[in-house]
C-alpha cells in the first residue's frame, strides 16, 4: 500500500468517525460493511441486520433510491457508488 493509497484510507476513516458512517452501505457474502471506510457494520448471516432507510451500492430499487435522495453532501464525500 503506498503512501497516497493510506492517507486516502486514512481520510476516509477519519470522516466516519468524525460525522459517522453514511448510510451507504455494501455486502458481500452476508456481511454488511460501511461504503466509504470498509469497516463492517453487521450482517445478514442469521438475518439480523436490519438494512431500511439505508441505500445498498450497485442495487436499484425504490428503497434505495428514497435513501439516496436523503443523502447529507458530507455522506458522498469519498464514499464509492454513490
């Protein structure tokens, strides 16, 4: 990892901890995880995580895109698929 590729994670990181994880999130195998830092959040392994209100990367539906028309402009800063 170079030293550009860090302070970007870095960033990213520093910005959900300061105003949270946005509710943009990703999931891959069941396990959900926060679309700009990476860090996991839950998951649906025993179907347990409770997802409203938050928009799922690369998904299309009314939900999503009621979750994405209430995004803060902080929540898509540096956060992917948004």
């Amino acid at each position: 990892m170079g030293r550009l590729e860090a302070f970007g994670k870095w960033l990213r990181s520093m910005l959900c901890i300061t105003f949270d994880h946005p509710p943009v999130i990703q999931a891959c195998f069941g396990y959900i995880t926060c679309a700009r830092c990476g860090e996991q959040l839950g998951d649906n392994l025993t179907g347990i995580y409770n997802g409203s209100g938050q928009m799922l990367v690369g998904h299309d539906c009314d939900e999503c895109d009621k979750a994405r028309a209430s995004l803060r402009p902080i929540d898509r800063l540096l956060t992917e698929g948004v």
